[in-house]
C-alpha cells in the first residue's frame, strides 16, 4: 500500500467540531478515490458530541434530549469529547472489500497501544472495538443484591441502565469488574475507500456515556487507560505511540481482495 499520512487537526483547546471533521473527512476520501493523496490518518479531539451510526436504536439514545449527530458509519451511538483520541484512516482497499480485516487492522494497532502503555487488551467475539476483560461472572459482585444470575440488564427488556443509577452506569463497569471497551471502532467503505475509524479512551470523563447504551451494549462498559492504570496519561503521551502502531499495521498489512465463495451445482 501506499505510505501512511498523518494529520494532527486539532486537540486541547484546538478540538475539532464533529461537522468540520466530517467535511474533512469527504474531501480526503474524495481525494484519496482519485488517486490524488495517498492513504491518510487524521486524528483529533472532539468538543463533547454523541454520534449515532446506522443501527442505532430510539431506546439507546439520551433520555434528556440531548442532541445526537446521526451519522453514515456501522455501529451504533457513541459519545465523543475531551480526553479521547479519535482517528479517521481514509484508505483505498482492494475490491472486493473486506471489511472485517480494515477492522481487525485498526484494532491490533490499539491493541499493541496499550500494550506498550502496560495495560492488557483484548478482543471480544462478536464485539467490535478493543477491550479490557472483566473477572469471570461468578466472580463478580452482585448487582443491588442480587446474584448476577438474576442481573436485569439481561433478563428484563424494560430494564434501563440509564435510569438506575451510578450501580448499572457504564462508566462504573471497572468497579463492577465486568468487561469494559477502551477503543470504540465504527467505519464506512465507499467506493473502495474507508471513511471514520476509532475513538481511543485516553483520559475523558467516562460518565458521558451513561446517558446512552454505548455502542447498544448493556451488559459491559467502558474504560480508560488513565482509569486502568491509575496514573494521569495524556493525548501527547499517546498520540505518537498510537501513529507508529497504525504505521506499522496498516503500511505493512497483505492486503487482499476478500474471496468470493463460488457456489457448486
């Protein structure tokens, strides 16, 4: 593939609004489907923004009114903002596209992210992003007294985390020792080129997701790596390990055509 650009566009007191980036985002993908730029990362902070992808549901959505950006990537709502480290890869890839691998490519640079910041990650089958694993169910506290058998989020349809309080708040799940998402990954593919990507958690206030079922997910939470390794780190810290990474993964990635099954008379 081509050599990988980066873009720093803006962070701190210089975070780019999410309209901006977006605009940005179609005219580097327009650029990049004619050959015009090569492949190219921009990363960035967002002011605080909650974006819904394609799958969102009404019920996964702010109870309070809270404006949401509807938005053209998979996945589902998401918040964005202060702390979190945001990454939009424009790539071209082979046709015909195989999106899963762009996936698992973004997620095995913010994998070996935090690895080289101590911090253990994995992914989860079934469940996009990179994740911190939580103790096995039996060995978790009970929820509100209750033994997890029993946990409502699972067995109740009308259950609402967001209306019962800091015990079910995604951003309590460390406490709760349940598995906790640390990267965020939603992407688009148009004509062959990849448009959004990742939202890495660096040290954001984590409670802005409680007034929504981040990513449609109500039995997990989220993470921090600040939160995880209880020490202050920061976007500069993480900034140039995280652009090596993706360097290193998507300059170097065998990219293929994903195959076409053939059926046999």
């Amino acid at each position: 593939m081509s050599e990988l650009r980066f873009v720093r566009m803006g962070f701190g007191a210089e975070a780019v609004e999410y309209q901006q980036a977006w605009d940005e985002q179609r005219r580097v993908h327009a650029a990049r489907f004619a050959d015009e730029i090569s492949d190219t990362v921009l990363l960035l902070e967002h002011p605080p923004v909650y974006t819904a992808g394609r799958r969102t549901a009404d019920n996964e959505r702010p109870l309070d009114g809270t404006p949401v950006i509807d938005v053209d990537r998979g996945g589902k709502i998401t918040w964005h903002g202060p702390g979190q480290l945001v990454g939009y890869p424009i790539q071209k890839l082979p046709r015909p596209v195989d999106v899963v691998a762009h996936v698992r490519r973004l997620e095995d640079a913010l994998i070996r992210t935090c690895a080289e910041f101590g911090l253990e990650t994995t992914r989860v089958e079934g469940r996009s992003g990179v994740w911190v694993l939580g103790d096995p169910v039996e060995q978790r506290p009970a929820l509100g007294g209750l033994a997890l058998d029993f946990d409502p989020r699972l067995t109740d349809e009308e259950f609402d985390p967001r209306l019962n309080g800091p015990e079910y708040a995604p951003s309590n799940a460390g406490q709760r020792r349940e598995d906790r998402k640390i990267a965020a990954i939603g992407i688009r593919v148009a004509k062959g080129v990849t448009m959004h990507g990742f939202a890495l958690n660096v040290n954001p206030d984590n409670k802005w997701f409680d007034r929504i079922i981040p990513c449609g997910i109500r039995d997990a939470g989220v993470a921090s790596l600040a939160a995880e390794l209880g020490r202050d780190v920061t976007i500069d810290e993480v900034l140039p390990v995280v652009e090596r990474h993706l360097r290193d993964v998507l300059e170097n990635a065998d990219l293929k055509p994903r195959p076409i099954e053939t059926a046999t008379v």
